[in-house]
C-alpha cells in the first residue's frame, strides 16, 4: 500500500476574529475568517482599504493574537514558527539599520539565526540574487526605493523560510520600479517555491503572481472569494497583454462589486 505524505499546510487559519479597542470604542476588524496556503502556494490577498489585510497577515507572522480562532504556521503556532526563523517579513517599509551598510543589513538576519557557516559568502549569493551585489558597501540612504526593497527582500531570504510573509512591498515605489520588482520575486519563487502570503492592493500584480487570490470584503473583513489563476508558468510581463489574463482580472473585480480597489 502507498502512504501519502502528510504535508502540513504553510499557513491555516479557522474561525479567526480580531477586534480592536480604544477606550468604549471597538472596531471589528476581521469576522471569521478561513484561510489556507498549501506548501509551495503562492497566495494573493486583496480587499478594499480598512478590510483587515494588514491585520491578518499581523496574526499569521505571530505579531498579533487574533481574539478568536486558530492559526497554525507549518503546524506549529505562528510564536513558535517564528521564534523557529522560519517566517519571512517584508513589509512597505524596508526598515534597514540606517548605520548598516546593504551586506550588514542582509547579515544580520544570518548572525541572529547561526543561520550559515560562511556568512560573507551566503551574502554575497543573497544580493546576486536580488540583483544589489554591486551595492554591497552602500548605506540605506543611498539607494533608491526600490534597490531598499530588494535589499529587504534578501534579507528575508536569508534565513531560508519555509513561509514569506509580505504587506504591500512594492506599494510605496513607481509604477516602473514595481513592475521590475514583481519579475524579480517571480524569478525567486520559481526558483525556491516558498510558500508566500502576499497582500496588495493591485489586482493585476495579484493575478500576475498567484496561484489563488482570495478577496476580503469591507471591513469587517470576510473571505467573499477564492479565486485560483490557471495561468502558464513561468509568468512574465507579456502575459498581462492576454485575453486569459484579462479574464482573471474581471473574475476578481467581479467579487468585489463596488467595493473601491485599484488595479494598477
């Protein structure tokens, strides 16, 4: 008889509601929400502004405790996954040492785990990765919004997660410096096909990237959608000009209704 493997999902959250208070004030944030990432998935989540993304993706890294519900992290909690560095963060803010120079910042991450022998050399492999190799001695004021981005992502990438965990990375960057950062994190994951939660306000970067988009509604924010994308892989930016493409967009427009996303 042939034993399947029991993989545990990278992420599973049931029944999770996060409520927020300020003194007699309470704001529901999320209502109940279910949410799995299978191992290996690359998974977009979009919603309208104030629809708890931000809040939920808080919850999965461990770094809030949702007032009900369950989330498991590669079976364990979302505390002990990351206390076990097996989380990746990348937020809209970069949030380098201002006093560390790119290699240092990638270090860190390396230095804090024991997370390689030769620690110099598994730096410099991280920023060819990402394509900031030739910065390496450079300070974070002295590069761009973007080239802070990738240095973010090496980071990230340091440690090997097994689940990375990104909040609207490249919201804060031009539309071109956006565009180039998407095909650099496809390029990766194609590569090392970590699981990934990646929230973003953008349904054309959402279905560029994903295998499955799921939609929050407005706040209190519930999943109204679980969208897979069957589109070719590898992707690249070409596939945004095809009808298949196209037609991923409207199913997801179509969840919100009106709500007000862009899709830029």
């Amino acid at each position: 008889m042939v034993m399947l493997s029991q993989v545990a999902p990278a992420l599973r959250m049931r029944g999770v509601v996060h409520r927020f208070t300020s003194g007699d004030e309470s704001l529901l944030a999320l209502d109940n929400v279910d949410l799995d990432v299978r191992d290996g998935e690359f998974v977009s989540l979009v919603g309208p502004s104030g629809c708890g993304k931000t809040t939920l993706l808080r919850a999965a890294a461990g770094l809030l405790t949702p007032r009900a519900g369950a989330v498991s992290v590669l079976g364990k909690t979302a505390e002990e996954a990351s206390a076990d560095y097996q989380l990746g963060l990348v937020t809209q803010d970069a949030g380098l040492l201002p006093w560390r120079t790119v290699a240092a910042n990638v270090a860190l991450t390396l230095q804090l785990t024991g997370g390689a022998r030769d620690i110099e050399a598994t730096v410099d492999a991280l920023l060819r990765r990402a394509g900031m190799e030739r910065f390496a001695r450079y300070y974070p004021r002295q590069l761009s919004g973007g080239m802070r981005q990738r240095v973010a992502l090496a980071r990230a990438l340091a440690h090997r997660p097994r689940l990375l965990l990104m909040d609207e990375p490249f919201g804060a960057l031009d539309e071109l410096s956006r565009e180039e950062l998407r095909l650099e994190l496809l390029r990766i994951w194609e590569r090392d096909r970590m699981s990934v939660l990646f929230v973003t306000h953008s349904i054309r970067e959402a279905v560029l990237l994903s295998d499955r988009v799921v939609v929050l509604s407005p706040a209190p924010g519930r999943v109204v959608a679980d969208i897979g994308i069957e589109l070719p892989r590898p992707r690249s930016q070409p596939l945004e000009e095809t009808p298949e493409f196209a037609a991923s967009v409207r199913r997801i427009r179509a969840a919100f209704g009106s709500a007000p996303v862009t899709a830029s």
